[in-house]
C-alpha cells in the first residue's frame, strides 16, 4: 500500500464501550512501538490482529457476540467524595 503508513501495535490495555454522537461503539485502548502515547482505536480497525488475539487469551473476548462490554479486569476503581 504505497502512501500508506503502517503502525505496529504493542499491546492492547484495555476495550470499553465508548460513546460517539447518539451511539456507542467498541473501542480498544492501543500501546503503539515506538510512541509513548495510547490511543482509543475503533475495534474494527484490529479485529483478526495478533494484538486482540493476545488481549482475548489474556483477559476475554474484546466484543462479546451479545454486545456485551468485555472489560480486562480493573486495576484502579473511583471513590465517592463521601467515603
């Protein structure tokens, strides 16, 4: 694919339901080689990658057949004010 620049995914952190306009889609939180910054990709763009196959071995099916959210297992969680 000339013109066309090629990106190397690291590893894949995490997969969320995130919301666009009146929607929402599956999104997959990507490390790329190289950079220090991850990005939310659209999971689509990784399906059949070596990538999400390691992320789904890892933790579970980053999209679920029922739609259900498949989420890697919280490492942090958020705290009310009150407590």
């Amino acid at each position: 694919d000339e013109g066309e620049e090629n990106w190397i995914v690291e590893s894949i952190d995490a997969a969320a339901w995130k919301r666009r306009g009146r929607g929402r889609r599956r999104e997959v939180l990507v490390k790329w080689e190289g950079y220090a910054e991850r990005t939310w990709e659209p999971i689509e763009t990784l399906q059949g990658t070596e990538a999400i196959e390691a992320y789904e071995q890892r933790y579970s099916p980053a999209m679920k057949e029922d739609g259900d959210p498949a989420l890697a297992p919280r490492t942090r969680c958020r705290r009310g004010a009150g407590r």
